[in-house]
C-alpha cells in the first residue's frame, strides 16, 4: 500500500523527500497515516482536499474488502507491538 501512496502522492508534492508513511494494519482496515512539509500538505488540502480524496478513492479500490484510509498528520503515534 506505502508503495501505491507513494506513486500517487510524490507527484503532487514540491518537496517529495519529506513525504513520510506509517501503515497501521489491522485484520479489516489499514490506515496510512502521512507526514508531508507544511507547504504541500496546503496543496493536498486545497480546494477542499479533494487531491487527498481522490488518493483515497484509489487507495479503499485497492485494498478490496479491508477498509483503507490515508490521515495527514503531524507526528505519527507510537508504532503498535504485537
């Protein structure tokens, strides 16, 4: 999943090496929580997210019956241990 972010998310941003995922996998969900510059988490939510949103729609079409979502944030959590 990290890989197809990537794909569609370096594209759209003036500083691609800041781009930073952390997935968070569960048995019906993943969420891939997603640190970019200040600047260009402006631009993923500039006219009303809907660059973010669609990075969404392709991500819950590719990851079939789990549920899949993308959070921008602004630290990650700590990590779950299993």
């Amino acid at each position: 999943m990290e890989s197809l972010v990537r794909h569609l998310v370096e594209p759209m941003l003036t500083e691609p090496d800041a781009l930073r995922l952390q997935t968070i996998e569960g048995d019906n969900a993943v969420i891939l929580e997603m640190i970019v510059s200040d600047a260009d988490r402006e631009r993923l939510e500039a006219d009303k997210g809907k660059s973010l949103r669609s990075v969404r729609t392709v991500l819950s079409a590719a990851a079939g019956r789990r549920k899949a979502t993308i959070d921008l944030v602004d630290e990650f959590g700590p990590a779950d241990e299993e």
